[in-house]
C-alpha cells in the first residue's frame, strides 16, 4: 500500500500534534502488509492484532476529531465531529 501524494500534502501541512498523530498512522498502514501476511500464515497471535487494530482505530479517530479543531471551514469540521461520533459509538458496541 503506497500513500498518496494527497496524504504526504496533509502531513507536511499540520504541525503539531496532528502531523505526529497522521505519521503514526502512516506508518502503521505500511505495518498492515506486513501483517496480514503474518495473519494469513497464523504467525501472529489473536489478541496482538486485536490490540494493535483497536489501537490503530483509536489512533485514526484522534486524528479526525484533531483536524476538526484545525478545520477552518465549520460544515467540514460538524461532518467530521459527526462521523467520528458514529466510528466512536459503533466501536462501543463491538
């Protein structure tokens, strides 16, 4: 998985916590590969990826309430609010 150019704009554009929140998060979707092979092969234990999806989940939805509040633009900031209050309610109920 290769991440855009779009995502690398992004990163270079936040400063602070936001661009060290999204090169974690880039970081671990180049993991991922990794991982479903291990997955795949049944080398890896069940509750380490559980761990590390529900971290990485976790670690997404910061970031998306994070742009929220670095949004200048209030329907895009309501939007995101709104979609990471569903993500954060649904993952209640898993």
């Amino acid at each position: 998985m290769q991440v855009s150019k779009t995502s690398k704009t992004y990163l270079q554009a936040y400063k602070g916590v936001a661009k060290n929140k999204l090169a974690k998060i880039l970081t671990d979707i180049s993991y991922i590969l990794s991982l479903r092979k291990k997955i795949d092969a049944l080398g890896v234990d069940d509750e380490y990826v559980k761990n590390f999806y529900s971290a990485f989940d976790e670690r997404i939805l910061s970031l998306i309430l994070e742009i929220s509040f670095i949004s200048t633009d209030s329907k895009i900031a309501q939007n995101i609010i709104a979609y990471s209050s569903f993500c954060i309610a649904k993952s209640m109920l898993d």
